[in-house]
C-alpha cells in the first residue's frame, strides 16, 4: 500500500464531497483518506513510477492568510515511511518557480515556512533558551564553514513569498539555523532562512544603556556569544 501525504494550505480544507468520490467511485481512484491535523492522508493501492497520475479534488479556504506558504507532499509505501519523495505545491506559484539550491547537477527546494522573527529586545529569552534553540534540534551537525572570515560574503536565502516579513537591511541579526549542505558557485556555503530558524535582531550599542532591562538583554546576549565562542553545543 502506498500512502500519500499532502500537508493541508494555512486556511484550506479539502472538499470531502471530491474525496468520497473518489473512494467510492467504481474505479476506485483511491482506498481511503483521512483528514487530521492539518494533514489528508491518502491511502492508494500503488504509485506508477512509469506513467504519471493525478488524483484531483478541491480546497476550500475558509481563513484568509495574508502570507501563504507552500505545503509538503509526501509518498511512501507503508511498511517503509522512511524511504520517501517530498515535493512542495502552491495555489498561485508554480513548482518550478519555488526556491531551490543547486550544486552542479544536485538540487534542493528551500521552500517552507518563512523565519520568524524575535521581539525587539525581548527580556524573557534567557541565554540558555538561545543554547537550546541552537544545540537541541532533530539531528546536529557539527560543521564549519572553513573560509568563513570577519566580512566574508555568505547568501542568506529566504523565499520570495516572505519578502515582506523580510527584516530591515543594514543592521545586525543573530541568525542560527541549520548549516549550509549546499555551496554557491564560488563553493560558499549557502544558508535557507527557513520556520526553524532563529532571528534576532542585535541592537545597537546606544540602545543597551537606554535602561536596566536593555543593559541586561545586551549583557544576555554577550554571555552567549562569548559561552558558544568558547564552549560550543555540550554533548
């Protein structure tokens, strides 16, 4: 049995009405679904890897979302979920114009959630909030990018569709997210801003001494830089 993924669009639902039919029609185009969590789990006897198919139904929007995202499809089979083929679909975009990495002839989409981020010197993220967010992720991957020097140029890639949640130019980030698997043509490393990445924006030396909670939140963020510089992520 194959099973088919589709992460449901912020704001969209899937018409039953199109889903039940397409279970209960004679052929049969599908064996079940099931719609939960914001996924449609779709259950097909099997996927052709010869000849394309579709199975087509509706969305209804019934929130309105001033930024919409792409969403993931999955396929696999059900006794193997971890060998797997995820694309990305978007209702006005099309696949060949979502973000993608490349080096040489490999390729990555670098679509998802747009990066969200911080409050302006927000006082309640501790210095042991920030370790974790940069150290406790899935999977760690200890690498460096080696000629990375004070003033080097990186790409910070973010997705056209979250241009305008981009933030103020000409300013200072801290940024942490996962490294870079792909290198630009140069054979830079190239990093994709994405939902799970942190942002921050760091401020200036006039701001830390505006007040007591400001000089606290400049001297948090100090002690972390420093703690990381010299301890790193402590496994």
């Amino acid at each position: 049995m194959t099973i088919l993924d589709v992460t449901g669009l912020s704001g969209f639902t899937p018409n039953i009405d199109d889903l039940d039919k397409l279970k209960n029609n004679v052929d049969k185009f599908i064996d079940n679904y099931e719609w939960a969590n914001g996924h449609l789990i779709i259950y097909l006897e099997s996927v052709s890897y010869l000849r394309r198919e579709c199975i087509a139904f509706r969305m209804i929007q019934e929130v309105s979302v001033v930024t919409l995202q792409p969403a993931a499809v999955s396929v696999f089979e059900y006794y193997a979920p971890e060998r797997h083929c995820t694309t990305f679909y978007h209702p006005t975009t099309s696949l060949l114009s979502l973000p993608r990495l490349c080096e040489d002839t490999t390729c990555k989409c670098a679509a998802g959630q747009c990066p969200t981020m911080k409050p302006y010197m927000d006082s309640s993220i501790t210095v042991d909030e920030r370790m974790q967010a940069l150290c406790d992720g899935p999977t760690l991957h200890f690498d460096k990018d080696q000629s990375a020097q004070a003033g080097a140029v990186r790409k910070l890639i973010v997705p056209e569709y979250c241009w305008k949640t981009y933030p103020q130019i000409k300013k200072f980030y801290l940024v942490m997210g996962q490294d870079g698997s792909i290198n630009d043509e140069q054979g830079r490393m190239q990093y994709v801003l994405n939902g799970r990445s942190w942002m921050e924006l760091w401020p200036a030396a006039g701001h830390c001494t505006q007040s007591d909670t400001h000089k606290k939140f400049c001297q948090d963020l100090e002690t972390f830089s420093v703690d990381f510089q010299a301890e790193g992520c402590q496994t």
